[in-house]
C-alpha cells in the first residue's frame, strides 16, 4: 500500500484485489454478524420472546 499526495490531498494506493475485497464489503452493508456461545444466544432469544409476547 503506497500513499500519494496531489494538490495537498491525500491519496492511498492499493492492490486491485484488495480494493475489489473491499468494495464488496462496503457494497453489502451488513455489520459483521457477532457469534453468541450457547448461553448467550439463549438468553438472548429469551429476551427477544418476552419483548415480542409483550407488543401483542
């Protein structure tokens, strides 16, 4: 990755693969999904039932 600096502005190069990688990235715009243990994701669907059982 190389940096280049035109008309006081800052440019950044990178591999084409690399960009491509990102451009998909930023092309989905999904938050990285967070693994829950066993436990957590328990608790967490627990959580979730009692808040939706209380809307209806």
């Amino acid at each position: 990755m190389g940096t280049l600096i035109i008309d006081k502005k800052k440019f950044v190069v990178i591999e084409e693969k690399k960009f491509e990688k990102l451009e998909l990235l930023a092309a989905q715009k999904t938050a990285s999904a967070k693994k829950l243990s066993l436990v957590e994701g328990r608790k967490l669907a627990h959580k979730l039932i009692d808040k939706w059982s209380k809307e209806k």
